[in-house]
C-alpha cells in the first residue's frame, strides 16, 4: 500500500509495525535465494525497531509517515554498528554513527530490514560487479536488476521493503528503478547530506528514494533530508495546460525500439490530454560523456588511490582493472570538465525557462542479461554500462531533480521508463504526480 495508507492503519492500529516486518521477512526468504539483493538482512534488528515503533504508537508517540515502515538501504550509506560495504570485500569498518540521512529515517521511526547489494563502489550500472555476488532481476535471474542501486530496486519490487535508498551519480537510483518497473527519484545536488556516504564524485553524487509511486518517492525524500515533520506532498500538477519539452534528438537518438515508441506513444496521450509538446535540442550533449568521465574518474582515483595500494586484491576484477588502468586526469582537463559541467547546466536550465519538464525515455535498453558487455545498435556497437548512463547523466551535470516512473512494458513484459525533469524538486514532483495519475498510476517488472 502506498505509505498514506499503511500510516492510516498504522494509527488506527488494524495493522502493527512488527506485521509489516514480518511480511518483509516472508518475502525476503522468498525472493533472497534467487535475487540476492541483499548484503545483510539484519532479522533481529528490524523486529526490535518494529516493537519499539509499535510501543512508541501505543503511548500516543506518532513520528509520521513513516514511523514503523520497513525500509532498506543501499549498502554505502553509514548505519551505526554496520559495516559500510559498499559492495566491496575491502570495506571491512563498521560504522561508528549513522551517516545524517539514514539519523533522519531514524527520527522518523523508519525500520531498517537490511542493507542491499550494488555494483562496487557504485562503478556501473549493472550490479554485477559486486564482492558479494550480482544482484539478478526478479523477473528473470538471469538478467541484471539495473544499477548500481539494483538490490534496493529488487527490494521494493518483490516487497522485501516498502522504499529503499539509493544513491545516484550518473543514474543509479534512476536506472534500476526503470529496469524494475518503479519510482526512482534523484533529487537537486546537494539536498540530502552525502556525510556518511561511500563516494564516487561528490560532484555529482546524490542521495535519493526507489518507490512504488510518486507520492511515495516524495515523503522518503522529505524524511531523508531533514527530522522535521514531513512537509505535505505538492498538489499533482493538472495535464492540460502542461509545458513538456521532449529531448527527442537526444534521447531518441539510440534507443530500443519499443521502448522509443512506448515513450513517444505516452507523451501523445498527454498531449491528447491537453499537455503541450515542444522538441528541443540538447546543445551541450556533446560534452556530458568526456566532462563525466573526467569527473568521476578524477575523483574516483582520488578516492581509491590509497586504498587500491592496501587492498587491490579485494576488489572485485572488474572494478580493479577500471581504476588501475585508468590515467588520472590533469588539473586543467579537471578544471575544464567543471567549465563543460556548469555549461551542461545552464543549458538545461535555459530549457526549463521555456517549459515545465524536459521529458525523455528513462532507459534506452531492457535489462540486459548478466555477462552481456556491448549493445549492438544499426550505427555500430556501444558499451552496456554507456547504453545503461547515457540518458540519465547528463542531469547529474546539470544537477537538476529527474525522475523515472514506469508508462508501459515491452512484448516481453519489461518495464517503459518516462523520464522528467524539473527546475526545482516540488514542481517536479506535482508534474509526475499529475503524469502518474493520467497514465494509470499502475507500477511494472
């Protein structure tokens, strides 16, 4: 149920805490074996904070929306007494404090069931790569959930917990969330603290939700940044009369077939609905791949410099080889990569002054298989990881609020990805709430 109507029967006690938990449980044992979407599922922990949850309700105490709900987390965001893993066999300290978003889920009375898989280091986008073994699709284990956030799709997607959290540089909440049929939510740079959370390039780093609805994304956002009371959702944005700029040469230009036409097919039905569809162009598309990559490799060497000397044998291979054969850029590619970003993002906002979302598939590709390294396309061949980053990261540059909810399913029943992006983070979200609500609201995968 969406989290209004769990608080509702929460506060009228149909339901406890520990009910919710233990359905969470039943679906872990289920779904665990086959997807592996978790590093530790702590059985114990959760059912202490449910009873504590539902103790603190009894005597009259209410921490809001989310106060008693099972929530995971992906594995590089600090819980105190936990090992931070972030996916990688070298990260072996346990956390001495929560890092402040997950201190805030706490105030809220959220109950933490475990923390999810991901690709190491939050290095791809496929969470395959991983020291504890790939996160598989719950559809077909065969096929990658997504990534790097892809055990906390596989999380809320089978029920193993009502929201996740997720963290996003080039798409990794967005990415999983459209392979796995959901809400993923990537909020405006620097509106959840990154205190506490395992880095690739702070540049671009965000901190963000994976939901079943929009309504959803927005009240786990909310309690992610701050222990305030929650601030009511914005009211859904009415279709007719909306302002949607499609970025149709650019996120068009490569992409699967029916998911092109799926897309495009949902952004008729809005027009028909009394929205208005305007093309435009995205000038400074050409520099999103070589002013990321400078980016985050820069940072990311950074980062890993000094560990890779102590523990390059725990690494998974593949994300040991990125980084040791990687050239560290230069202070000036650096510098001019900062230049190319801020361009990026006066580009995107320039857009926005003319209308209100720029609209875009949220994948280009269904999830590919496990193994698969290149995506033949009728121009020539491109990387997985690069078909998988391609449309979400140029809004990490930019360093606007996006968003993907699910439109749609192939022939073969994967998930149709919309993707939005707005001026600020409450207009975009009464947009994909009016979207949502017009397009049926109904979540895939």
């Amino acid at each position: 149920m969406p989290l209004r109507d769990t608080a509702r029967d929460l506060r009228a006690g149909t339901v406890r805490a520990r009910d919710l938990v233990e359905e969470a449980i039943a679906c872990i044992d289920r779904w665990q074996p086959a997807t592996n979407a978790f590093i530790e599922v702590d059985v114990a922990e959760a059912r202490y904070m449910a009873d504590v949850a539902d103790n603190e309700r009894r005597r009259g105490i209410d921490r809001g929306l989310l106060h008693g709900v099972p929530v995971s987390l992906k594995d590089l965001l600090d819980q105190q007494g936990h090992v931070t893993t972030a996916g990688s066999r070298s990260m072996t300290t346990v956390a001495a404090a929560d890092a402040p978003a997950v201190a805030h889920l706490r105030a809220h009375g959220a109950v933490f069931l475990g923390r999810t898989n991901m690709h190491e280091f939050a290095m791809g986008t496929t969470s395959e790569d991983s020291g504890f073994g790939p996160v598989r699709h719950h559809r077909d284990p065969g096929h990658s959930a997504g990534g790097s956030s892809g055990g906390s799709a596989v999380a809320v997607a089978t029920g193993m917990s009502h929201v996740s959290i997720g963290s996003d540089t080039g798409g990794s909440v967005r990415i999983p969330s459209a392979a796995c049929g959901l809400v993923g939510l990537k909020p405006a740079w620097g509106e959840v603290s990154l205190t506490g959370v395992v880095p690739l390039s702070p540049t671009v780093d965000c901190v963000g939700p994976l939901a079943r609805g929009v309504e959803d994304a927005w009240y786990t956002l909310q309690a992610l940044r701050s222990d305030s009371a929650l601030p009511p959702c914005p009211a859904a944005r009415p279709v007719r009369g909306l302002r949607i700029g499609v970025l149709r040469d650019f996120g068009w230009r490569a992409v699967m077939p029916e998911i092109g036409s799926g897309v495009a097919d949902q952004l008729d039905a809005l027009a028909a609905a009394g929205a208005t569809l305007q093309d435009m162009p995205l000038v400074t598309a050409p520099l999103v791949i070589p002013a990321y990559g400078t980016l985050v490799i820069r940072e990311a060497l950074d980062f890993h410099a000094p560990r890779l000397s102590a523990h390059a044998d725990r690494y998974t291979p593949a994300v040991r080889g990125r980084l040791q054969t990687a050239a560290r850029p230069s202070d000036d590619d650096y510098a001019r990569a900062h230049e190319a970003r801020v361009s990026i993002e006066a580009d995107v906002a320039g857009l926005l002054t003319a209308v209100d979302v720029l609209a875009l598939p949220g994948l280009a590709i269904t999830p590919p298989p496990l193994g698969q390294t290149h995506v033949m396309w009728p121009h020539g061949e491109e990387l997985t990881r690069m078909a998988m980053l391609r449309l979400t990261q140029p809004f990490n540059l930019s360093r606007h609020p996006a968003i993907v909810l699910p439109v749609g399913t192939t022939a073969e029943g994967w998930s149709i990805s919309l993707q939005l992006v707005g001026r600020d983070t409450p207009s975009l979200v009464a947009v994909a709430l009016g979207i949502e609500a017009a397009l049926g609201g109904a979540t895939f995968g």
